[in-house]
C-alpha cells in the first residue's frame, strides 16, 4: 500500500471536495435539527437566505459521488451553507451531522494533512487542536477540514486570499465553539507509541471507520466484505514504521464486533477468503501467523476484538505486535 504525500492528500481533499458541491437543483429534504451557530457575516463575506438539507434519502442528489463515504459513517443530515462577498469568490460551508462524535472523528481521521488550526476558547486562552478534548481542524489550501462532536464540517473558498482563510477559520471557530468536548474513539487508544522494540507509530496513519470500501482506500484487502464489517463495527488501522531509518511499514488492524459470535464468524470468513491456502498451525494463545506474498500476517481473536498484522518482516515481529497491539473486549 502506497500513502500519498501532503500535498498529494490536500489536493485529494480537495478533488473530493469540488465532486461533493455538484449540487442537484431539485429542493432540500425538511428534517428538524439542532441549529448550527453560524453567523450572518464575517470578514465581509454575507451568509444566503437559503440553507439546503441533505439527508441519506437524497444525498446522491446533492453529490455526483462521494455519498457512500458519508453513508459509510452513520451520516444523519447535511446542511450546506453560501457565503458571498463582493469582489471575492463564494465560501462554502458544509455541516455533516453524524449520529456519534466517533463517526465525525473518522472521516477526518482518513487525512491528516494539512495545517493544525488553534483555536481560542471563551476565555482567550489558546487550545491547542492536539489536545484531544479540543476540537480538532485542519487548513491547507482554502480549505478547512473539522470534527467536533458530532459534527464533521468543510468550509471552503472558492479562492484563496488572505482575507478568505480569516473568514474561514472564524467560521470554523464559531461553529466549534458551541459544541461538546470531542474524544477520539477509545479503541484508538490500544495503540502503542512503540513496538518491537523499534517500530514507531505514524499519528498520521490512525484511522478510525466502519467499513471494508473505507478500509480498502486506505489498505486495500479485497473487494469483498471479508471482515464483515458495518455500522455496528468499530475499526481503527494504524501503521509502524521502523526507527531510526525508515525500512519498512507495518500495518496494523484492531476491529471491535458488536458481539462474540459475530467476531468469530468475521474471523473464519476472513480465513477462509485470505488465507485458505495457509496451513500454519497456531502460536501460543491463538495467535495464528502466516508468511504470504507480501510478508508476515497475524491475528488473534480477544473476545469481540479482532486483532490483525500485515506485512510483517517476520514471524517474531508479527506475533510479538498482534500480542502488544491488541484490545479484549467481552461485554
């Protein structure tokens, strides 16, 4: 698997970005929602009389593509937002309304790119955005990426200018600002900063989703659903890389099922569609390793929590990462 550099990520926001304002002409969904706290002005940009609402019904009305990822993470409502000022280019706002603070904190976890944005609290103390509690947002490019409780929000200048990039991150903080303290999702928290003695985890490289289409963009396994994953899943994927001179990368898997024998059933439909060829008996523990095409895989089965290895450069490394990055859950 290839990881696209900064820029080539910003850009792929971006790219993103423009498909999902190919806006339909046919008329919003009605819906009841908790108001956004978005002003009428800023910076000289004025905010249009009309908001549109898009909902799962039609959100493939709104976007010419792009509505899977957001249906992929319990998306619950859209409301879309115009700017416009004179003699500069329209702002647009986009405020997706998921149904967990875990579903917003995954669709900006799949890039990391871009430049942290410091907000400032009601107190005029900074917060800074790699505090978990605080709201997180990236800027790169005019365009500003956030995940703040519930909320995942894209704003966007059509041009970037100074004065555009200062309405942007103030719209930003204004819509941040009246929103609960947001935690990451705590199965992201059974990942190391070291394993293996000399494999560092990348932060730019965690992932939190729910689906095998999301997965396969970030770590393509197979077409097929061959972890059973959906809405009812909580998956998170991480990579290692070795210190002190990059050699390689590893990646790492953690899936938690909503129950045990639906764990056991993913677990011997993964083996049966990957690794039907494999013969390897199993490690101590249930740790089953085997060496493939790509390098060393390993998994091991806690309860409802499914733990996998790719491309290992051995068979110590590989068991020694599935017994260290590994989560039990029972309940």
């Amino acid at each position: 698997m290839i990881f696209p550099n900064s820029y080539t990520k910003i850009m792929l926001s971006l790219f993103l970005f423009f498909i999902a304002i190919s806006i339909c002409e046919g008329a919003g969904t009605e819906m009841t929602i908790k108001p956004v706290n978005i002003p009428k002005t800023v910076y000289g940009w004025t905010k249009s009389d009309s908001t549109r609402l898009v909902d799962p019904k039609n959100i493939f009305e709104y976007m010419n593509g792009g509505g899977e990822l957001y249906l992929a993470y319990r998306f619950d409502h859209l409301s879309v937002y115009h700017y416009e000022a004179k003699d500069q280019d329209k702002i647009l706002v986009e405020v997706y309304q998921m149904k967990t603070t875990d579903d917003a904190y995954g669709l900006l976890s799949l890039d990391w790119g871009g430049e942290p944005v410091i907000f400032t609290s009601s107190t005029g103390k900074e917060v800074n955005p790699a505090i978990v509690q605080a709201p997180r947002a990236l800027y790169g490019i005019g365009l500003l990426r956030m995940w703040s409780g519930t909320l995942y929000t894209r704003i966007m200048a059509f041009r970037e200018t100074p004065e555009a990039r200062k309405a942007v991150i103030s719209l930003g903080k204004t819509i941040a600002a009246d929103r609960s303290k947001s935690t990451p999702p705590e199965i992201i928290s059974v990942f190391p900063k070291t394993v293996a003695k000399k494999w560092k985890l990348r932060n730019d490289r965690i992932s939190f989703f729910r689906s095998h289409l999301v997965f396969n963009s970030i770590y393509f396994l197979s077409f097929k659903n061959i972890l059973d994953l959906d809405h009812s899943t909580e998956a998170v994927t991480a990579s290692y890389e070795s210190a002190p001179k990059p050699a390689g990368r590893i990646q790492t898997l953690i899936i938690k099922y909503s129950s045990i024998v639906k764990a056991q059933q993913a677990v011997n439909h993964f083996h049966d569609a990957y690794l039907s060829e494999q013969t390897t008996p199993s490690e101590n523990n249930k740790i089953f390793i085997f060496n493939i095409e790509d390098g060393w895989l390993g998994y091991q089965l806690n309860g409802k929590c499914l733990t996998i290895v790719f491309e290992a450069p051995d068979r110590k490394i590989a068991r020694e990462i599935v017994e260290t990055v590994s989560c039990n859950a029972t309940n």
